[in-house]
C-alpha cells in the first residue's frame, strides 16, 4: 500500500449495528446526558429537550416512527451526531417562532411544541427533511485557534514566511476565516481565553486528572491571538453561503446555551460580515464525480496552501468519503505545508497512519482533537492538541508517541511544540 493510501485510511471505532440498536443507543445516550450532564454543569434546556423526547416517543406512535426512519435514514451518523441533529431540527422551528427563545423551554413546553409541531405536516415535513438531507453545520470560531498557534511553530520552524495561506474544507458559513482575517485588520480582535493543562504525574493524555500550566497558557493565549498575515483563506463548502435557508439551519446548531447567553450576537455578527479580498468562498461538492472545476483552484501559481483545515466535518461522512478528503487534503497542500484536521478522533496508536473518528460523548475526555500530517514527512498523522471539549476552552498538549514533530525547513533545528511554547512564554 502507498504512503498516500495508507494516510487515506479512517475508521469509526463502533459497529454498524441494526436499526433497532441503533435507535435504543440513541435513547440511552438522551437518558445519560440528562442524568450525567457533560463536565458536571447542568444544562437545564437541553435536558429538558431530551427529557420531553424520551417521553413523547413512547406517547406518541408516531414520532417513535420518525425516529427509527431517521436512524434508518443515516448508517454514516454516529449516536451523538443524531442526537444533535434531532435536537437543532426542532430548536430551528423554535427559534423562529419564539423571540425570547429559550427563556421558559421547561420540559413540560418541550413536550407540548414536539406535539404541535408533529401536528403541523408543514413543520413535520420540513423537520423530517432537516433530519435526512442536514449535517451538523456549526460555525464555532473557537475551534480556529489552533491555527494561529500551529502558525506561529510553522514559522519558528522556518516553514513557512510572513504570510499565509489557507484551504478551508467544509468551512460551513466561513466564520473561522473571517475571524483571522478580523485579527489581521483590528486590534483587539480575540478568540476566547484557553487554559493549558497537563495530566498528573503519569495519567496518559486525556485524562480528566490535569495540573494548569500557567507558563503554557500565557504562551498559547499569546499565539493564538497574533495575527497570521492572512494572504488567501479560502472556504469551499457545498452549500451556499447565500441561502438564507442554510443560514437559519446554520444557526439553529448553537447551543441552547448559546442562545441563552447571547453569544449568539456575536456569532450575528460574523455571519453578516461579507467575505473580504483575503477570504473568499467557494460553494462546491468536493463529493461530486466531476471535480474538473475545482482542480484549477490554488492560491497563486507558485505551488499549493500553507494549510488545509478540515474542522469537524470528516466524521459526518462514510469512510469512503473521508478517504477522498483526505486524499484532496495532500493534493492541495503545499510541499512545506501541512493539513489539520480538528475533530472529534484521534490517531491510531497502533498504527499512526490511521485516524479513529470517535462516537463518545463529544464532551468528555479530551476527544476533540487538533492532528497533524506534516507534507514534509507525509507517513504519519499526529497530534498536536487535545481539547476538553468542542468550545476548546482547556486544552492539552500532545505528547508521547503520537505527538506532532515538524520537520524544521532549511538547515535549523527542529523546534519541537512544546518547547516553542516554552521559549515564547509572555
């Protein structure tokens, strides 16, 4: 098998199982976010969602129908993507017809819109459609903050000069590139404050049992902060960025937290924010038979980007269509570059040429993870950060086998993550 080949390689760590378990994993997953709420802090809306879905499903016949339907509908999607999914359908109709949304959504009036929306064919229709045709389209800038740091190690390990170039796969509405480009143009401009952890004595990484490295975390709070010199950010994303269906479907994948602390404002604000001269979109099916079109894209004559992101989307996807992305990823990517996929997974440590896509609970055990191919010394995937959750408000830094190790361009010593974060501590 090639190197290339081998690097396409991504599987999901849990069995293709019958509808019927699937579904019964799907309700056990409700029952446990409600009883075990993700890092200890209750989130009473949610809760109450699931709570309400738990019982009607049992009320009401037909909305048991509607859900094995949907689980029928989508063997690619693991438990947690179809609760999710389940959750933004109905919170899309909910915000649209409640202003003050989610103020009062107790389980009691959970129960009463689940009832009336499947009594509405209109709305039960389109929620249907929502629930198999949509993907999870989250727009979560702070995933982004990876890439300034990871931008910063590129240049201290000589990769790559003043400024940079970025293939954004699957950017949804593009609000991580805007958000760099605001950071380049406007003093300021942050993303939200990550504290640096580390585990205790011999935990392995991930563990939940961390010490804060305060010396690390003035340094990546620093990095992620500084601007990158944005050249090129270009999104490609096969829905449009101007359909303001897409944009209320969008929005309706916050959380209920989200909206009830008002972050949603600021989340407004980005979406509004045209694309710039540096930020461009592409709305194009990366999937689709005929990519002729797509081929010729490159952000100058010279050679490919700096780096191609992929950002919580390859685990949406079948194996076979995580191979191919993976594979466009290296086709893209500049020979000194590298691609960076964020997501919920980590690699193989078996067999780093694999990345497992992870069907846990997405806010549990550092699952969320920052993993590098360096295009220098393609025969790898490793990782660079292990986030607590998929806000990354905490953070680990990789370590051991898996870790991430740039190859130092030119005749310069390698500096390896964790010491660019100690020799660049503020």
């Amino acid at each position: 098998m090639d190197s290339e080949n081998a690097l396409s390689s991504s599987r999901l760590v849990v069995p293709n199982l019958p509808v019927s378990k699937r579904v019964g994993s799907l309700l056990r997953s409700m029952e446990y976010f409600v009883q075990n709420p993700p890092n200890g802090e209750r989130d009473d809306i949610e809760s109450a969602f699931y709570s309400a879905v738990l019982d009607q499903q049992h009320a009401r016949p037909d909305f048991g129908e509607l859900i094995q339907d949907f689980v029928a509908a989508r063997p690619e999607l693991t438990t947690t993507h179809t609760r999710y999914l389940l959750r933004s359908s109905f919170q899309k109709i909910a915000v649209r017809q409640h202003a003050d949304y989610p103020e009062g959504f107790n389980q009691t009036k959970w129960k009463n819109i689940i009832s009336s929306y499947l009594d509405d064919s209109s709305i039960k229709n389109e929620i249907v459609s929502d629930l198999h045709n949509r993907h999870l389209q989250t727009n979560i800038k702070d995933r982004y903050k990876s890439l300034p740091v990871i931008i910063g190690w590129m240049r201290a390990n000589k990769r790559i000069g003043h400024e940079v170039n970025i293939l954004d796969f699957g950017s949804s509405r593009n609000h991580g590139l805007k958000h760099l480009s605001l950071m380049d143009k406007i003093s300021g401009v942050r993303f939200s404050d990550t504290v640096v952890v580390e585990p205790i004595s011999e935990s392995p990484a991930g563990s939940q049992d961390t010490l804060v490295n305060e010396r690390h975390t003035a340094a990546f709070n620093h990095h992620q902060n500084m601007p990158v010199n944005l050249r090129v950010g270009l999104g490609i994303d096969k829905e449009s960025i101007d359909d303001p269906t897409n944009a209320e479907w969008a929005r309706a994948n916050l959380t209920h937290r989200e909206f009830k602390e008002h972050k949603v404002d600021e989340y407004d604000l980005l979406d509004i924010m045209p694309v710039s001269q540096n930020v461009r979109f592409q709305q194009y099916d990366l999937l689709d038979a005929d990519q002729s079109k797509f081929f010729e894209v490159s952000p100058d004559d010279q050679g490919g980007f700096d780096i191609v992101s992929m950002f919580t989307m390859l685990n949406q996807m079948s194996e076979t269509d995580r191979h191919r992305f993976l594979r466009l990823a290296r086709r893209y990517a500049d020979p000194m570059g590298v691609v960076v996929v964020q997501d919920f997974a980590r690699v193989n440590q078996d067999l780093s040429t694999d990345i497992e896509f992870l069907d846990a609970d997405w806010n549990k055990g550092f699952s969320h993870r920052t993993i590098v191919l360096d295009m220098l010394k393609p025969v790898k995937y490793q990782e660079a950060f292990l986030y607590a959750t998929g806000r990354c408000d905490k953070v680990q830094i990789a370590v051991g086998e898996t870790a991430v190790k740039l190859v130092a361009g030119g005749n310069t010593a390698a500096v390896n993550l964790a010491e660019f974060l100690d020799v660049t501590s503020v």
